[in-house]
C-alpha cells in the first residue's frame, strides 16, 4: 500500500517537521494512545463505529436450532456502564483534539450504546447537527419473538464545535437522492453478498462490517477530495476503501491483527475513481457573491428598465443603486419581491426576468455570466 504523508493546516501549531501524518495507512494499538500520539488539529472528518457493548448472554439460535453469528467477541465486552462510559470519554477527547478547527465527527451506534454516546459528545463541547436514522432494507430478524425487529442504527454527526463551519456538500446530497432533498432517515441494505468480506473458514471476516454505500453517503455529504479522514476502530477497512476511491486521505487505527490482515488485503484491490467523476454538485452558497448594483454597473440592465415577475403579473423598474422601485414598493430585488408576494422571503435573481426580443429572461442569467468571468480570471 502506497504511504503518503502531509503536514496539517496551520490550526495544529505544530512545527512540519513534527506534524506528519501516517497517511493511507493502518495504525496497529489501542485507538485512544495512537491518536493522543498524532498531532493536534490535523484531521478532516472522523468516522467512528465503537464497540456497541451489546452484552449478549448465551447463544442466540434460529427457528431451525442453527446459531446465530453474535457479536460475542472480547473487545465488545465492557464490565459495567461505568466502564463504557469511561472509555467513551477518552476516545472521544483524543478524537476531538484531532479534529480541524472546521472538523467533524459521525458515530454509528445502536440502542445499547448511542444515548451514552450522545450523552458524551454534548457533554466535551461537540456541537450536534443531525442524528441520521440507518434503516436496514435486509435486517435480521428477531428469532425469538419476544422484542420488536431490530431494524435500524443510529448515526450522530457533529461538529467539533458550535462556531464550526464544517462541511455539508447540499446539493451533491440532493442530486444522490434524484433532485430531492436528502432527509435524516437513510434506507440501505445490510453488508452481503459479493461485498461481506469472509475469512479463510468461510466465516464472516467481522461481524459489523458496514456497507459501502453507507460510508459513500458520507463522506460525499462531508468531505471534500483531499481531505483527511480518520477512522478510529478500521475493523476490515470500509471507511479506507471507499475514502481511497472518493479521493480522500485516510488513517484506520486497529489492534485486531485479523482485521488489519482483512482491510490490507481489500485496501490493494482498491482503485481510486477518476478525477472527473470524483466532482460533485457544489453548492450554490458556495458560490461568489454578486450583487445585483454590479449588474446595472457594468450595463447589462439599465435604470429605468422594467423587470417582470414569474408569471408576468408584477414590475418593477431598475433604479440607478441597483434597487427596485415598484407599486408603492422600494427596495433589493429580494426585498421588493418578497412585498409582492406578501411572503417573508424571495430570491429575487429567479423571481424577476428582464425582456429581450420578446422572450423573459431571468437575471440569474446575468449573474451566472459574471461568475464565469470571475472564475477565468482567478489562477488555476
């Protein structure tokens, strides 16, 4: 596996000579020591899957008396809340001294765990944006028929912190889920199939490996390409896989042998996508500012000139300060818009069209053109 390193922004304060970072690569040891070793402020994104502490007694078996692949393994086993608690405390501080300023986090959790969790990331000052609810399209069922079908896990996503200016590409959201608005509740298939990854045995390689999908979804909806995403507990490698192929940097931390072996072996069959499809739809906040007062600076409307609402049903003329002057009306191209419509708020660059040859047009047009001359004068 290529091994890369990279110096973190300025927010680390560390000298570069001391701020590498183990770039694409698997840390083996226990997750809190290896990230306190790492420098502060160097991370883009972390996403964490943590020991659930399920505390399962006895086997579980099916109708047909076949036992049921529980996770009955030594690093899910906690000897007491008390003791979760505690070890939740100190991943998560280690977690949040790596972050960026600008930073974020996603935990994935079930009912055993995610409350104590949440409990947790509110009380060391992270700021919640969203609890994401995971439904399962596949779930296991419930054998025993004694409780309601496990059909989901929850995700908290948060920033490192209130003032945070983190990253949420909306419109690349939308545009996964066909020009709609991405909602909180997510419907995916469990991990099967061609993508379960199994041991020499046949066996399953990790009893909660995630999906693809679920991690592409993020790190889509909070990552930019190039960014530097941490995964604390790596297990068979997701997180890596699908940050290699979205063009981002990762760093997977793991003392499970097994697993290490398991993500190494996926990581080298893995290929990243093309530079082209790694764009995504930005989103439009993101874009410059242009006031409408530069429009009719630079002559593309004139004052005096009349503007014409959707529908044709109102107008207003274009004064010489770039504000609009209408039916007992003065005001921004929003504002004036807004009085018309008695509505709290409008967008006025599509709300008002400007006429020529007899066709409307809308004056986002003209925005979009000085955007462009923005965009060719700025160095590439």
């Amino acid at each position: 596996m290529t091994i890369k390193t990279k110096a973190p922004g300025k927010a680390s304060g560390n000298t570069p000579e001391a701020a590498q970072l183990p770039l694409n690569q698997i840390l083996a040891g226990d997750c809190i020591e290896l990230m306190n070793s790492l420098p502060a402020g160097s991370v883009d994104l972390i996403f964490a899957d943590p020991p659930y502490n399920l505390q399962l007694k006895g086997d579980l078996h099916r109708p047909d008396n076949s036992l049921v692949d529980a996770v009955d393994d030594h690093w899910d086993q906690f000897s007491s809340f008390a003791a979760y608690d505690r070890f939740t405390r100190d991943w998560l501080a280690a977690a949040k001294r790596l972050l960026k300023p600008n930073g974020a986090i996603w935990v994935i959790g079930s009912y055993h765990n995610i409350f104590r969790v949440g409990a947790q990331l509110q009380d060391q000052g992270f700021w919640l944006l969203n609890d994401v609810v995971w439904r399962k399209s596949n779930p296991m069922p419930n054998f025993r028929g004694k409780r309601l079908t496990n059909a989901h896990e929850t995700l908290i996503w948060a920033s490192r912190d209130e003032a945070a200016k983190y990253t949420f590409n909306y419109e690349a959201l939308k545009a996964l889920n066909e020009g709609v608005q991405m909602r909180s509740d997510w419907v995916l298939p469990i991990c099967t199939g061609h993508e379960r990854l199994k041991d020499a045995a046949g066996d399953k390689a990790h009893p909660t490996q995630k999906p693809e999908s679920l991690l592409h979804r993020i790190l889509i909806a909070t990552t930019n390409p190039g960014d530097v995403v941490l995964d604390p507990f790596f297990g068979t490698g997701t997180t890596g896989a699908v940050a290699k192929m979205l063009g981002r940097d990762f760093i997977g931390i793991e003392r499970e042998e097994a697993y290490r072996k398991v993500a190494t072996a996926r990581l080298a069959k893995v290929r990243k996508f093309d530079a082209s499809a790694l764009e995504i739809t930005g989103s439009k906040r993101a874009e410059p500012r242009v006031p409408f007062g530069q429009v009719v600076e630079r002559g593309m409307l004139r004052p005096g000139e009349e503007l014409y609402s959707i529908g044709n049903r109102y107008k207003a003329k274009v004064r010489a300060d770039g504000t609009l002057i209408g039916n007992e009306v003065k005001g921004s191209i929003h504002q004036v818009g807004a009085a018309y419509e008695k509505a709290p708020s409008c967008n006025g660059w599509t709300y008002w069209h400007f006429k020529r040859d007899g066709k409307m047009i809308p004056i986002d047009i003209l925005r979009q053109q000085i955007r462009a001359e923005m965009d060719e004068s700025r160095p590439h």
